[in-house]
C-alpha cells in the first residue's frame, strides 16, 4: 500500500492576533509543524499547539522562520551562514523544551516561508540547515521541497529527509514554488488541487505552470490550514487518498533510514 504523510503548519497565532483553524484541521493531518516564535506564535501559542498535537495523535515538527513576524517570515533575508545554522538551533531548542516537558517527540523540522524558498535553491544554505540539525539530533527528519537543495544536503550530511510536495501550489519547470506574487502560484480549484496529488503520488509526476511534466518524489504533502476553505480541503485531500488506498502515516511510519 502507498503511504504519504499530510501535514500543515500551526501555531502561528500571536498574542491576541488568531490565524488559522488548528484545533479543527489538526484531526485530519498526520504531522504539524509548530511555528516557533520568529516568524509567528509566542510561548504560550507553542505550549497549546504541543498539547492539541499530543491530544490528537500526531507527529510534532519545528517550522522555524526568518526573524520576521511583521513579514510573517516571506521576506528574503540576507544572513550569514553562522547567523542561519543558530537561528535553526534557537528555535529547535525552544520548541524542543515544549516537547520535553510534555514527554512528546520532536519528529522533524521543515523551514518556513523565505528561509524555506531560499535554502530550496541554495545549497549552501541549505547545508547549514542540515549541519544544525546534526548538531542538535541527526535523527530529527528535515522536511524539505522534492528534488530541491534541501534533500542533496540532508542526503549529503547524513540526516533523514522527507520530500514534500504542495496541493495548493503551482511549480516552476525547475521544481521550484512559483512566487506567490505571480499569477496562478495558488490553486484555488479544490478538484484540480488534489487531481494533482493524486497524479504526484501515483505516477510521480506533476505539470507545470508552463504545462510541462516534471518528475517527483513524494513522501508528505502540505495543506494550509489558514485560509477559509482550509478545512473543508484537508477533509477532502484526505478522503480522496483513502478511496484512492493511499495511507496517510506520519513521517517516522515513512523515512526509515
């Protein structure tokens, strides 16, 4: 049977600002990834998200971000390598301390917004990803865009990677994210959005914003859970690959090495 994880990112809230519907979309996903206070949420936000993870059964992620809550963490930074490798550990170990207390596994990390987008095509920096989660536990499972940069540096490094693919987003010929700020970088077509799923999934294979096939792996698939149809699109991604006999199993159940 083919297994895939589906995870989404929570804890972004902040304070007195609420973004998302965790407590409603976290019953239909195998894996969160909690934000860990640079780009979105606070302490208390990253306590409650741990403990809605634990309640429901699924698999805990750090999604650290660039230092950017005002930019919600998708503006492009300039930052040294050094400055990268010990923003991932200070956000690691903050949410690690959650996890600790409450006797919870932290499973993988998948960066956010920018920092995601720039180590993708950026080898160096995405080996300093990679390096910092060697340093903190080479067992924790780097979440990180199919056939981008991020996998040849986990694969480099020697750390477990998972490969993820968006329902909701549209691809460059190269593999990339189409910048949001482009026409088409977001699918809002329900029915075309987990069609193509389906297709990355079964024939590994996804078209293009150009209308080309690329080849692709896949081991997760992001949904977003902070839009308004967000709930009623990871019901239906999820029913969609059961009837398809599709498993939806956390990353540990799938990145074996």
């Amino acid at each position: 049977m083919l297994k895939v994880d589906l995870n989404c990112d929570l804890g972004e809230s902040f304070g007195k600002y609420q973004l998302g519907l965790d407590e409603d979309v976290i019953k239909y996903i195998s894996s969160a990834n909690i934000a860990c206070g640079f780009h979105a949420s606070d302490p208390l936000v990253m306590e409650k998200t741990v403990d809605l993870a634990k309640k429901n059964n699924v698999s805990i992620g750090a999604h650290p971000g660039y230092p950017d809550l005002l930019g919600f963490g998708r503006r492009n930074m300039n930052i040294s390598l050094d400055e990268a490798k010990a923003y991932i550990k200070y956000q690691l170990g903050a949410l690690y301390s959650f996890c600790k207390c409450k006797n919870i596994k932290l499973s993988h990390i998948k960066p956010h917004g920018a920092f995601y987008n720039m180590a993708a095509v950026d080898y160096d920096l995405a080996k300093s990803i990679c390096e910092s989660i060697y340093e903190f536990d080479k067992e924790i499972i780097l979440l990180g865009l199919s056939n981008s940069q991020m996998i040849k540096a986990a694969n480099d490094i020697g750390i477990r990677y998972a490969r993820e693919v968006f329902a909701d987003r549209a691809y460059e010929d190269n593999g990339s994210l189409v910048d949001r700020s482009k026409d088409g970088a977001l699918i809002a077509d329900e029915s075309l959005a987990v069609s193509r799923v389906i297709e990355m999934i079964k024939n590994k294979r996804v078209k293009t914003i150009t209308g080309k096939y690329i080849d692709i792996e896949v081991d997760s698939i992001c949904v977003h859970g902070d839009s308004i149809k967000a709930l009623e699109f990871v019901k239906t991604i999820k029913n969609k690959l059961e009837n398809e006999n599709i498993k939806i199993a956390p990353l540990d159940d799938i990145v074996k090495i």
